[in-house]
C-alpha cells in the first residue's frame, strides 16, 4: 500500500482557533433587531423593518462575510499566511475586512472606482486595502489576477454566497425573521422582501420559506441598470450596466442568483429608492441607506395592493445599512441633482399615502 500525508497539525490548530474566533464574533453579535414600520393600525396590515445595521460592520454584509470565512476555513482554502481578496462595491469588503483583521490576515478589496469614499475608508480603518477598477464588470478578472499573483484566495461572494450559508436554519436570517415574528399579530408574514446584490440572501431566505413549508412569499426589488429583474422575466443570461444603488443590482446575474426561489420581482427606479430612503427616516427617525430604499419602496407597492385587496397580514423587509455611508451622495442634494435625480414628486407620494 501507498498513502501520502499532508496533515499539517499546526494549520488544523490555526483553523480551528480561527473558525472559534469567528463563531466567537456571531455569539456577541446576537440578533438584529425587527422594528414595526408606523402604518395606521386600521390597515389591517404591518410592515416591519429588520435592522441589519447593527451588526458589528454596520451591514446585512457581516452575515455573508461570516459565512464566507468559515467555508473557506472549513474547506481549507484560508490558512494562517493567506491574502484574502474579494471583489466587492463596498459593504461586503468592509465586513470581511473586519474578520480577516479578526484573523490576522490581509485583505484586499477589488472594487469600482465609484464606491463610496466612507466605505473604502471603513475598509482601511480595519486594515484592509482598496484595489480600485475603473470599469465595474473588471473586478471578477482582477480579483483572480491579484490571487494567483500573491498565492492568496478568491472569496468570490457572488458564486458562494448561496452555498457559504445553511439555510436550513443555524440562526440564519430568514429563521431569525420567523421566530422574531412569532408573537405578532400575524406571525407568518404574507411576504418577505428584500433585495440582491450576490443573490444569497434571497437564496437562503427563498430556500427556507420552501423547506419549512410556509406560505409566505419571495419578493426581489431590484435597481435600475441591474441584470437581475430583466433576466428573471425574460429567462435569458442578460446584462446591465449596473446599479447606482450600492450593494443590490449587479450587471450580470451572479452565480449565487437563485430565481426559481423568487415569488415575485419589482424594479425600482433610482429616484423612487433614494425617496423611500429619505421618506423612512422621516418616519422613523432612522438613518438608512439606499437599498433599505430600494426594499421599502417595493413592500409599500405589496402594502398597497393587500389594502386594495381588503387582505390582512405582515410584511417584513430589511434595514441593509446605515445612511451615515452615503453622506456625499443619496444624502446629498448637490449630488442629486449632478446625477438627475429629483426625488420630491416620489417622497410627495409616500407621504400622501401614509396619511390615505
């Protein structure tokens, strides 16, 4: 007989030390907190807002940057010397630059030019560097040159996000909605809305719904210039130019896209989620970003047909991040009105239809 050994036990200890590390950081993080979105309570129908924002790295992303290290520790592609690279428009890379500090390693993120100058300098506050691409669909090319060049690894979020994390349950999002909701009025929400940047998120959650036998449905609000809503209506591989709305859209249908789990798709106008991201902190004196926008804008199109309908029930959406990253742009009048976004007539709308 012949056997060739490669077990190195001063790497096995290293990972095991660093997935104990990383599951350390979830034990502390806790859970997110669900807010109820002021809608009269006569509607006969509430809408909640999952406050992702809370995390540790401000983000939905610090999930899927979680998910991610500890597959790549788990099959062995991250060792105790390993670069670790991401292409990324921002919160992601700001969540995995946390957890590679975490671990020791160096992280380097591949990302447009056109990110947010706050995310690129949470991302060099936890050590992190910035590889900036000028042309958004270069960043899947350049994060694989930039691995083999330094022996590092490729998280590519967009091809394992779905596969990163266990959605059968393991205090998942979608499992945390559920339970979160359970002393509701209606504990099972008719809809979950969100939207998708690598698509895992609407995967995990889409696969949950299905595996526990709910009969709530899957809404995807997606942004202008994204493949994603294009694609799933036609069927076809399309692409985009891309989406202005940071973390959700992408310009081509990523790997981790899951469309069979998908119930339904809005697309959303730039203006109308910028609007909706305003209109929310209006109402709930809560800063957030432009995809949380994109989310709300969509769940109040599902809040409108329900009431239209005389139909009672719940819808949940999410808090992805915090609008304190967008100061320069969706916050940002000057910026709005360089890139031809008038948002009144939309914020005008979302007003009248609180007070409907």
């Amino acid at each position: 007989m012949k056997h060739v050994d490669r077990h190195d036990p001063g790497i096995r200890a290293w990972a095991a030390d660093a997935i104990l590390a990383v599951e350390a950081d979830a034990n502390r993080s806790c859970d997110t907190h669900l807010h109820v979105f002021p809608l009269p309570s006569h509607w006969g129908v509430d809408l909640y807002l999952k406050d992702e924002s809370v995390h540790p790295t401000g983000s939905l992303k610090h999930r899927l940057a979680r998910s991610l290290f500890l597959y790549g520790l788990a099959n062995g592609w991250i060792g105790p010397t390993t670069t670790v690279i991401e292409a990324s428009s921002g919160s992601t890379a700001v969540s995995e630059a946390y957890f590679a500090r975490l671990l020791g390693l160096p992280f380097i993120a591949v990302m447009p030019a056109t990110t947010s100058p706050e995310k690129r300098e949470i991302i060099e506050f936890y050590g992190g560097k910035c590889h900036l691409v000028s042309d958004p669909g270069a960043i899947y090319e350049e994060s694989r040159r930039l691995a083999e060049e330094t022996g590092g690894h490729y998280m590519d979020q967009f091809t394992y996000a779905e596969r990163a994390t266990d959605w059968r349950g393991n205090n998942n999002i979608a499992e945390s909605i559920f339970q979160q909701m359970s002393h509701e009025r209606h504990t099972e929400p008719a809809w979950i809305v969100v939207g998708a940047g690598t698509g895992g998120t609407s995967a995990t959650i889409g696969r949950y719904i299905r595996y526990r036998r709910h009969t709530t449905r899957l809404c995807v609000a997606d942004p202008e210039g994204s493949a994603f809503f294009p694609s799933w209506i036609s069927g076809d591989d399309l692409t985009g130019p891309g989406s202005r709305i940071e973390g959700i859209g992408r310009p081509r249908v990523e790997p981790s896209f899951l469309p069979t789990v998908i119930d339904r798709m809005t697309h959303v106008p730039d203006a109308v989620s910028v609007a909706a991201m305003h209109w929310v902190k209006e109402v709930t004196r809560r800063d957030v970003g432009g995809s949380t926008g994109t989310n709300v804008a969509a769940s109040m199109e599902i809040v409108k047909e329900m009431r239209a309908r005389g139909e009672r029930g719940s819808v949940v959406t999410l808090i992805c991040d915090g609008g304190e990253r967008y100061r320069d742009t969706y916050g940002n009048d000057q910026w709005l009105a360089e890139t031809g976004l008038d948002i009144e007539p939309h914020l005008a709308e979302f007003r009248r239809f609180l007070l409907s």
